[in-house]
C-alpha cells in the first residue's frame, strides 16, 4: 500500500529534487525502511544510530504528529499523507 509523503527543502536533494513522493508501509517505521531502499541516506537524515526519529525531525500522518501516535509504529493507510518536517529554532 502506498502512501504519500511530502518532502520538505532540505533534503529534497536525496529524493532527486521532489518534494513529494509515493512509498509503501504499514508503519511509519516500515516507511522510512522502504524510503532507504528507494532513496539511500533518507534514514540517516531522518533516525539517529539507534534507530529513534531524530529530535529536529518530525513526521506528521494526516496532519497529527506521530510522537502524540504511536511514534515510528504509527500504522499507515492508502489514503494517509506522511509530511516530514524539520524542527525550527532560533529567535531572540
């Protein structure tokens, strides 16, 4: 089942400039696994060396934030939309 996964700027270059995609899950884990195999350093930007989601990284499913979910074992639809976004700091 594919889902659709919107890509933000910063590392539209690993998906050859697109800034959305299709790839299959069941999970979001099972996602970013399958978004590797396409597109190889994806997991890397998004995961640290223990597998986690990143803290400046975070991923939506139909708008809601996985970490209020079930974190990377959020369980995907067909119709579900994935949107990656990287965290924003700064300010005064």
């Amino acid at each position: 089942m594919a889902v659709r996964v919107r890509v933000p700027f910063a590392i539209k270059s690993l998906f050859g400039g697109a800034s959305e995609v299709e790839a299959e899950g069941k999970t979001v884990q099972e996602l970013i696994e399958n978004l590797e195999r396409q597109y190889p350093g994806v997991k890397q930007r998004l995961c640290d060396e223990n597998g986690e989601l990143r803290r400046f990284v975070n991923i939506f499913v139909n708008d809601q934030d996985i970490r209020s979910l079930k974190g990377l074992d959020t369980e995907l639809r067909e119709s579900d939309e994935v949107a990656i976004i990287p965290a924003i700091a700064g300010g005064s």
